[in-house]
C-alpha cells in the first residue's frame, strides 16, 4: 500500500493550519458602532402602551443585544397575547427591518429614517389562515419621551388604508 498520498495530504493540512496565530479579539465581529445602528436607540426601554382612549394595551420591552446590532422585543398584550420582533440595521439592503412573530402570523417590513426623525417601515403582514396584505408601521419619539406607535394595513380587496394599531408608549417607572 503506498501511504505517500497520505503522508503528503496531511504535511500540506499541517502546513496550512500552522500558520501566525490570529487573536480572539482580531476576530471577533465589530460592534455596531456607527450611527445608522443607534437611529432606533429612542425605543429601547421597558414600557406600558396605551390605546388611544388611554386604555393599557399592554407591555413592551425593547432591549439591545449582540453589540448593539440587534433590538429584541418582547410584546404582552392586556389579555395575554405575545409577540416577538427583532429589529436591526441591514447592511445589505442601507435599510432598518424588522421581523415581527407572533400567534397570528409575520409581519416583515424595512425602511428607515424621515425627514421629521420618526422610523418608517413598510412591508406585508402574513397572518395564518388570511391574506397576506401590504402593512406600514412608524414610531415616532415624542418631546416627553414617550413614542408614538402607528400601524396600517391595506385591504387587498378595496385598496383602501386603515389604522391597525396606533399606541402611545409611556416609560415605566423605574422602582
């Protein structure tokens, strides 16, 4: 059996992985320093929702995770409902997403910044059993640091727009 194929194959492999030392830290991901990645930083925080008849909805927290290039939410509604989204700035596409999950389906949207500040994304909601339709969202900070939280979704049928969920966020207070 000649074993000089294999002999050489695992001299080369050697030789290859034997190469200068890499860091740990040189190889770890940048964090998302940039300021594009902090343009959605205002909703970060633990908040009570209020409809606009000034009923609690529910709760939210939006917290920062890997880096700072993530924004997590985490939604309970007043009957118990959840929902998750992730929120993040896409290098590929120069635009904020966000995926939104829940019980009743997607939601997938991007966009980004307006001119007044507030971060617009527009997309298609998925929910399961329905139709999928085209859906906006828009978060506005508000001067007493609460945020303003506007849905629509269009009819498929009629074309026409309507408000899904429009939401005030208050801080809640730290205890």
């Amino acid at each position: 059996m000649n074993t000089l194929p294999y002999a050489a194959a695992v001299l080369c492999l050697s030789a290859c992985m034997s190469g200068p030392e890499v860091s740990s830290a040189a190889a770890a991901p940048a964090a998302c320093d940039a300021p594009v990645y902090h343009q959605f930083d205002f909703w970060i925080g633990e908040w009570a929702v209020y409809d606009p008849a000034g009923n609690l909805a529910g709760t939210n927290s939006i917290q920062p995770e890997e880096s700072g290039c993530l924004l997590v939410e985490r939604w309970t509604n007043t009957a118990g409902g959840t929902g998750q989204s992730y929120n993040f700035y896409d290098p590929g596409i120069g635009k904020w997403r966000q995926i939104w999950v829940n019980a009743a389906g997607v939601i997938d949207y991007a966009g980004g910044l307006t001119e007044t500040g507030a971060m617009y994304l527009e997309g298609e909601i998925r929910n399961r059993g329905a139709a999928s339709a085209p859906f906006t969202g828009e978060w506005t900070a508000n001067a007493d640091g609460s945020v303003t939280q506007h849905f629509r979704q269009q009819d498929p049928e009629t074309g026409e727009w309507s408000d899904w969920f429009v939401g005030r966020y208050v801080r809640k207070s730290v205890e």
